[in-house]
C-alpha cells in the first residue's frame, strides 16, 4: 500500500506580510511550520503504515527553504517526501495548488490513499483535498474522525456532520482530509532527527511535472486577491440598568426602535 500525504508549510505568525503588486503572502525569510491540520495527516497515514504496512510520501508544493518542513515530517515516520517548487508555481490559488500537487502525486506514481488535514490556517478555505481528489479522478470524504476498516479496496471511516457522526464506505483510491479528533500526534525521537537532517528530498520543477503553465501559478489561478485590509471593529456599548425586568424591557425597545 502507498500513501501520500500533502503537506503545506504556512507561516509560524498570525503578521503575516503581503506583497503588494500580486497579493500574495510573502513566505521568504518568514518563520514557518507544518500546516497543524497537517500533522494529524501525517500521524494517521503513520498509524496506517504501522498497523498494515505501506509506504507513506510526503508531499507539498512551496519555496525551496520547504525542503526543512518536508525533514521535520520524515522525523515523524514518513519514509519519503516530495516538493514541487517551481516560480511557475507561485501565487497559486485553491485550484492552482490541487493542479500542481495532482501532478506531484501521478509522477510519484500508484498511490492507495491520499490523506490531507482538514484545511491550512493560512487561508482556511478547505478546497485543496475536494479540489485535488476531483482533478485525480478518485472519490473523497472530507472531515474524516476515525478509520474503521481499511484494506486494499476499500476502507470504512467515521465522518463529521452538522448532525453528529456518519459511518462511511470509500472505494480505493480515494482522498480523505481528517479533523484533529483523529489522533493525537506523535513527537520526534532524536534518533529520527538526526536521521531527517540528511534525508533526500526530491525537488520537483514545472518541467519535471510536465506541468501546463496556463493551469499554473498566478497565470492559473482564477481567484485572485486584489486587495487586503484590517478590518475596522467600531463598537458602541449601551449599559442598561435596572431590575432584570426593566432591563429587558429596555433592550427590547433598543432592538425595536422604540426607545425615545
């Protein structure tokens, strides 16, 4: 069994900086870490390969300084990792990014599972799993909370709804993106750090991918940002006094209009 697990790099910072001719998160010489989503995906394709035996790549998409980010996840047990890095590659939106870690993931080769975390903390959209799962041609579940019964063909998964828990059934290959109730994620032995810091990680360019540039980067992005701000919170505080029966009478006369 094979697995990849994506992997993104986002800043160790709420300051981020942007860069103000593409609107884009400025990531050079910035402190940054695995994507904490991330971490879980990382523990569980372990727990996997621990449990049933498979061989677990890292992947991600991000500037060469990733490459430290990619170590720091074979210090948790993956056994290889993979990044695309590439200028053609940069300022890639939701879409973009799937386009570019699909490609990541067909020269990696045949995979049984993909595993994601549910969302990255820098942009919290959610979109990467659907959107990679739907450019591979292989069936998804997101909000993945536990993995039931996994085999070859199919695994069984416990999935979280508005409603509760639903017990699903997914035919491989598939993609999940799991949820922080899945696992509790391991720490690094000094052993398995020593042993990262010299690890290989495999560079990957646009070339190498045989990436499409129109489907790429900014140029393959159709979302763009085209401004940041601060958002202004003015708030105005009314402090009632009173019984609590004058004062619910007088905020209902506020929320009513009423109030002379």
């Amino acid at each position: 069994m094979k697995i990849i697990v994506c992997i993104k790099q986002v800043p160790g910072t709420n300051e981020v900086k942007m860069d103000p001719s593409t609107n884009t998160i400025i990531r050079e010489n910035v402190a940054s870490i695995i994507n904490p989503f991330d971490t879980y995906a990382i523990e569980e394709a372990v727990r996997i390969k621990e449990k049933y035996g498979a061989e677990v790549y890292g992947l991600s998409m991000g500037i060469p300084a990733a490459t430290e980010m990619l170590r720091e996840a074979i210090s948790l047990k993956i056994d290889k990792a993979m990044l695309l890095t590439d200028r053609k590659f940069a300022g890639a939106d939701t879409l973009a990014t799937s386009y570019a870690l699909s490609r990541g993931a067909l020269k990696i080769g045949e995979y049984d599972l993909i595993i994601c975390g549910k969302q990255a903390t820098d942009g919290d959209t959610a979109q990467v799993g659907p959107s990679l799962a739907k450019t591979l041609g292989i069936a998804y579940a997101t909000d993945i909370s536990k993995i039931i019964e996994l085999n070859c063909s199919f695994m069984r998964c416990m999935k979280i709804t508005d409603d509760g828990y639903e017990e699903i059934e997914i035919k491989l290959p598939a993609l999940i993106t799991v949820v922080k109730e899945i696992n509790m994620p391991r720490l690094p032995s000094i052993k398995s750090m020593r042993n990262a810091k010299s690890a290989e990680i495999e560079i990957v360019t646009s070339k190498d991918a045989a990436a499409d540039e129109n489907r790429s980067g900014l140029k393959g992005s159709p979302t763009q940002v085209r401004k940041t701000f601060v958002p202004v919170h003015d708030v105005n505080s009314i402090y009632l006094l009173g019984t609590p029966f004058e004062q619910s009478k007088k905020l209902a006369e506020i929320l009513m209009g009423k109030e002379s």
